[in-house]
C-alpha cells in the first residue's frame, strides 16, 4: 500500500518539498518566548523552517497547517520527509526561510 499524503484544511493532498532543507541550520535567535504565537509562525507556511524545540534537538520543518495551539506539516529526518504535527507550546523558537 502506498502512503498517501494527508488531506490539508482544503480537501487537497500535501506534499513534502521537493528537495531536502538546507544543509545547515541557521544561528538560533536570540530572544525566546513563553509561547509560540500561531501568527508569527503563519508566516513561515510552505517555507524551511528550523524549529528549536523546548526540549530535544532542533529540526528542520515545512509547515503547511497552523491552528489555535498547534502546527502541522513535513519534518526532516536526515534522509526524508515525514507527516507530523506540534504542539505550539513545545517550541521554544524558530527560524524560517
């Protein structure tokens, strides 16, 4: 069985990127807050992403949802793209191109 990409807000399937992210991650910001606004992350939808999370290794993302409390999208894994969601109060920062 082939997988299928999940149904995005609008009916139509998503897509992980087409390449991989960049080979690199950006300097972390300096400033942190409690809490991730889901606005200022909007802006980072269908864009490589580095997520620094509150707690764990960073990662690169490719967010193509964002809710109230949550984001949802594509992240690295070093060799391909997996569906996958967070929660909006485990990110500690992020970064996105």
């Amino acid at each position: 069985m082939a997988f299928m990409p999940p149904l995005g807000p609008q009916g139509f399937q998503q897509r992980p990127p087409a390449s991989p992210p960049p080979s690199s991650p950006p300097p972390r910001p300096l400033t942190s807050v409690l809490a991730v606004d889901p606005g200022a992350i909007r802006g980072c939808l269908f864009r490589f992403t580095f997520i620094w999370p509150r707690f764990g290794n960073g990662f690169w993302f490719y967010p193509t949802f964002v809710g109230r409390t949550s984001v949802a999208g594509f992240r690295w894994t070093g060799r391909f793209w997996i569906y996958s969601g967070l929660d909006l109060r485990r990110i500690e920062t992020f970064s996105c191109f």
